[in-house]
C-alpha cells in the first residue's frame, strides 16, 4: 500500500493560559482531578491549499481557500521563489480565478464576492457582490467580460469589468443547483452543470440557452472541468472518468474517453492540439492526442489539481501547497513546493478533531495537524480532507474526503497510509466509531453529489476486511454513530447527496445490528430537525444533539424520547469523558461557542467554557483525550481541564 510523503513540520508557539471559573461536576470525578483552565495550544491546523491560478507575466498566481484571509501569493518562475502576497479580505475560501489582461479576478464563497487585483499596483478591489452562497468558477471572454458560474443557485451571471455592471443569465439548467465549469468566447458561454450533468450553450447576446451534452453521457453527475480553444471544447465528466472534446461549431462532432480507474477528470487544458487533464483517485497527469490518451506520470500521489494552465510550452497545474510543471520536450515532471518558496501559510478552518493522552489530531485541506501535548506540532500530508478519527490498540484511523477513502497513521510518524476505499457512490465520512463487540471501525458516508443511498461501513483493523452496507436509512444518509456490543446507533442527516431534494423532512434515530447486516428500528427524536450532529451512548442510555439545538436522551429499550433540553442555536460534538458527558453548542452551524457539562441526573446544562467563537468548517467540534477536553477559541487549539 502506498505511502504519502509528508509535509514541513509547521510548529506551535506561544502557549497563553487564562483560568476562568467552572462549575462543580454533576458527579464525583473517578479519574480526573478538578480543574478549571483553558490554555491556548496556539493555531489548530496550518495550511496554504489551493483553489485556483493564473499566470500573469511570468509570475504564477495562486489562491487559498480556507484562510482567514485567503491570499494571492505571486510565485515568480525566474527567481523562483515567492515575490508578493495579496490579502482577499472575505469569504472562507476561493476555487474561482480568471485573468483579463494585467487583471485578475477573484470569486470567493460564502459570501459570494468578486475582487479584482491590479497586478501592476498590487491593489485588491471589490468589484461586486452576489446572494449565492458559492462562485464556483470564472470565465474570462475574448472581449474582457467575466462569467461566473454559481451554487446553489445554478445560474450564470456576467460582470463588465468596463462599467462595473452585473447582468444575470439565469439559472443554466432548471431544477440543477450547481454550474461547476465555464469558458466563454466571442459569442457563447459555455456552463458545466451538476449534480445531474448537462452541458448548456448560453448566447452572450440574448441569454438563449440550448443543452449540448452528447446523449451518450446522460445519467453522469457533473461537467466539472472546461477548458476551450479556437475550435474545441474540453471537458472533464464524473463520476466515471470521462473525457469529453467537442467541437464548438458541431457539437455532434465529439470524443468520450475513459480512464480506467479514474473517477474524476479534476482540471483540463490545451497546449496545441493536445488536450492535458488530470484524474483522480490516482493523480495522475494525461494527455489526449491523436484519439489516444498517454499516460505521462504523477506529481503527488492521489493529489488533486484544481487547475492546470498551459505555458511557456510547457503544462502548469496547482494543488495543495505545491505546482508542477510538465515539459512536453523532455518528459520531465517538476515538483515545486510552494511553502517552502515563501508561499504564507495561514490557520484555516479544521474539520474534525480527535484527542489521546498525548497528541491531538485535527483534519483539515490536504492533511491533518498534529499536536504533540509535550510541545510542537507538525502536518500529516493526505490526498483530500480526514472528516473523521478513531483510536484502536495506539492506530489512529481517519476517513477522508473526497472519495471516502479509509487512512492509517502509527502515531510518531510522519505518513498515512492508504487502508480502503469505500466505493459505492460514497463521498463523505460523516463520523467514525470502534464497535469491540465486533472489532470493527463503524463508518457512516454520505453519498456523491446527485447519487441516493447513504452507506454504513465496517473496517475490521485485525484483518483489513471492509463490509459496505447502501442504502442503511431509507432515503436518508447517516450523519453520526456510535456503537456498542454488535449494535450501531445512528444520527441521520434528511440530505442523502447534495444536489439533490430531501425526500423526508425529520432527522431519525436508528440502531443497526452489526452482525446480522439490518437495520432493528428507527425513529424521529426531535420534530423538525435536518441532522442529529453527534450521538453517545452512557449508562445505558442513548444521548444525541440536533442541528437545531435540542439535546434529547432517549431510551433503547422503549425507543422513546425520556427528556430533552435546548443547548443552544446549534448543537455540535457530544463528548464523554471521565464518565461525563460534554457537548458544545454554538449561534452558527459552524460556530462553537460553548463547551456545557450535562447533568444526567435532571439533565441540566452548565457552563464549562463560553465566548469561544470556534471558526469550524461544517459543524462545532469537540473532543476528549486523557483528563481534558479540546475545541477551538478562533482558529486556535484550546484545551480544557
């Protein structure tokens, strides 16, 4: 099985220790000694991973995704190294870029902003605003106009550079939420669609729109990448790992290739005649010519390239932290870490966090951060986002994202290692739990955009046996676990692949037996509520929290709600620890603003911590290692004892 390369050690600094007052325990402490301090463990995960690029000049310019702010950093090629940094000022990330002559622009997401950068004065401008939620791409056309293409919306809208005026081309493809790729010509602008793929001709002067995606490829879930030339499109297609070129003039005119063993055709672009475009799981860099595809090799095993561009002769493509170069004369690929050329790295936004007597792990883009509770903190390299971890016999397990793959690390290493692939339309790990009634990981995974059936997995470390069980909740996907003696209990989550419309309207409760592969019940805990964020299980009681805030114990036996509170706007993690359970809550979804002790004897809430303003992406995390509890206060570490 392979092995990642790791990452530059990025050490922690300056630890600060406040000691605000905590509340008495609602039972007597068999393990930890009373405390009462929270000290900071200085940024949680550190990164610089990419979303998009351009070259200007000689000068390759890069923008982060996930900061707080993100940044262009301009890579000058002749010095080699790093030459200037541009702060973008909002949004949490940014995957779309697009150039019109010395002029970049920028679209970022959440909010959905668009920032033009001089690069001759280094000014950075905010040339508009947009309702939706995500710019996920830019298309720059011939005459200097830039085309965005959003989510969840899926529409089409224009900006004019020279009047500083918007002008929206509505929605490409109706029923459709994403427009995933866009090239624009003199007359056309060409839109990439999902989750149910379509591939729309929209005319610049009219906004009349006509649907051109070859017959052969109904079914597919997106047009994810574009590329165009004088005469051809070029265009990725997943989830099969498809190439699509088409001739503009008569789209009839087309080639469909696929790539054996690929699910996803990440970037593409021309370089001549030749069309150059990128795969994933594998990483691999391609080339079509002739009707033929080469394989020409891999930058960084299992990468991701959100971009490749064409220059100087030679094929430029962007991943996390990195670029490299394919020169078409010599065959030889140039592997080029941007950090360690002066590229700023910044705290982003972690996505999970889980806790042992001596390190914490938190995941994040492209890796995971781990700190050493005796000092220090390094980065783990891994091809995507570890959603979820889980300790078994000192192996520490993550499940990552995309493609919901299954990693190892032996703590005190410095790589991961690829244990499984889940497969079957999976995407997302949502949570993870060690059930040792059947010495197996538990694994829930939403499924890829567009597709339905939720999947429970099963990983049983001693053999390396995977057991996928889809759909598990009928016409949900499970969003939490936990497990106990054969019986997994779920929290689900209304939303099986985004993309799609919820078919019920109420989050469930379930257990599911291990052994015998079915599901034993289900119900609806609390009315109302899209996803039950975390579920626990203590003194023979079931304990969960909804998105919506409500923190309910419900009794397995009766599978009845027996008492239920509200612990804030929304609820995050539950967490046990010395025979208490914890949880944190916060005012956003992705906020955490406070760590609570549950008293199970009235199920009272008191206050651990408060005012954290934990900057999380996709949900409050918390965790419980050794006699202490860590979540974030900003983008920083904290632990509380």
């Amino acid at each position: 099985m392979p092995l990642l390369r790791h990452w530059t050690a990025l050490t922690c600094l300056a630890l600060t220790l406040i000691t605000p007052p905590v509340p008495a325990a609602s039972a007597a402490s068999t393990r930890c000694a009373p405390g009462g301090t929270i000290t900071d463990l200085g940024p949680a995960s550190v990164t610089n991973a990419l979303g998009n690029a351009e070259f200007v000049g000689d000068a390759l310019y890069a923008v982060t995704r996930g900061l707080s702010p993100n940044v262009v950093g301009a890579y000058d090629l002749a010095a080699d190294r790093v030459t200037a940094h541009h702060d973008i000022p909002t949004g949490i990330g940014a995957w779309a870029m697009a150039r019109v002559g010395t002029d970049l622009y920028v679209g970022t997401h959440v909010p959905s902003d668009l920032y033009k950068l001089d690069t001759i004065t280094g000014t950075v401008t905010k040339a508009a605003s947009f309702d939706d939620h995500f710019i996920w791409n830019l298309a720059a056309s011939p005459d200097g106009k830039i085309y965005l293409g959003m989510s969840e919306t899926g529409r089409v809208a224009e900006y004019d550079p020279a009047t500083g005026g918007t002008r929206d081309l509505g929605v490409a493809s109706p029923g459709e939420q994403y427009v995933r790729s866009l090239a624009a010509d003199e007359h056309t602008v060409y839109a990439g669609v999902g989750a149910h793929a379509h591939l729309v001709a929209i005319d610049r002067a009219t906004g009349a729109k006509k649907e051109i995606l070859p017959a052969e490829l109904a079914g597919r879930d997106f047009v994810a990448s574009m590329a165009i030339s004088p005469t051809r499109l070029a265009m990725g297609i997943s989830s099969q790992g498809e190439l699509l070129v088409m001739n503009k003039a008569d789209p009839a005119d087309h080639a469909i290739v696929a790539v054996p063993g690929e699910k996803y055709v990440t970037a593409v672009e021309f370089l001549g005649q030749d069309v150059y475009f990128t795969g994933r799981p594998s990483g691999t860099l391609y080339r079509y010519r002739a009707g033929k595809v080469e394989t020409l090799g891999v930058p960084y095993p299992e990468g991701g390239t959100p971009r490749l561009l064409a220059h100087d002769g030679k094929m430029w493509g962007v991943q996390d932290g990195a670029a490299f170069v394919y020169d078409p004369a010599t065959g030889a690929i140039d592997y080029r870490n941007l950090v360690s050329r002066g590229f700023r790295a910044g705290a982003e936004q972690p996505m999970t966090v889980y806790a042992d007597d001596s390190r914490v792990y938190l995941g994040g883009k492209g890796g995971m951060q781990v700190h050493d509770l005796a000092g220090g903190s390094r980065r783990i390299g891994l091809p995507g986002e570890p959603k979820s971890m889980a300790e078994v016999d000192g192996h520490l397990y993550t499940g990552v994202y995309t493609q919901a793959l299954l990693y190892g690390h032996r703590p005190g290493s410095d790589t991961a290692e690829l244990l499984a692939r889940i497969g079957n339309r999976q995407d997302r790990p949502r949570d993870m739990a060690y059930d040792p009634g059947t010495r197996s990981l538990v694994i829930p995974t939403q499924p890829e955009p567009g597709q339905e059936g939720g999947a429970l997995s099963t990983y049983r470390p001693g053999t390396g046996a995977l057991n996928v069980r889809r759909p598990v909740v009928p016409d949900q996907s499970v969003y939490s676990v936990t497990a106990h003696d054969g019986v997994a209990y779920l929290g689900t989550y209304i939303q099986e692949g985004f993309g799609l419309p919820p078919k019920t309207r109420t989050a469930r409760l379930a257990a599911y037996d291990l052994r015998a592969g079915r599901l034993l019940w289900q119900f609806e805990p609390v009315p109302g509520a899209e996803f039950i964020a975390d579920v626990a299980r203590l003194r023979g009681r079931l304990y969960g929290v909804t998105d919506s805030g409500v923190l309910f114990e419900a009794d397995p036996e009766t599978r009845r709600v027996t008492r239920s509170v509200q612990v804030g706007t929304y609820g995050g993690d539950l967490a046990v620890l010395d025979g208490q359970l914890y949880g944190i809550s916060g005012e956003a979804v992705s906020r955490g603003d406070r760590v609570y002790r549950v008293d199970l004897r009235d199920l009272s809430i008191s206050t651990v911590a408060d005012g954290l303003a934990g900057d999380w992406f996709d949900g409050a995390k918390l965790a419980a290692g050794g006699c202490a509890l860590y979540t974030l206060r900003g983008r920083d570490l904290v632990k509380l004892t």
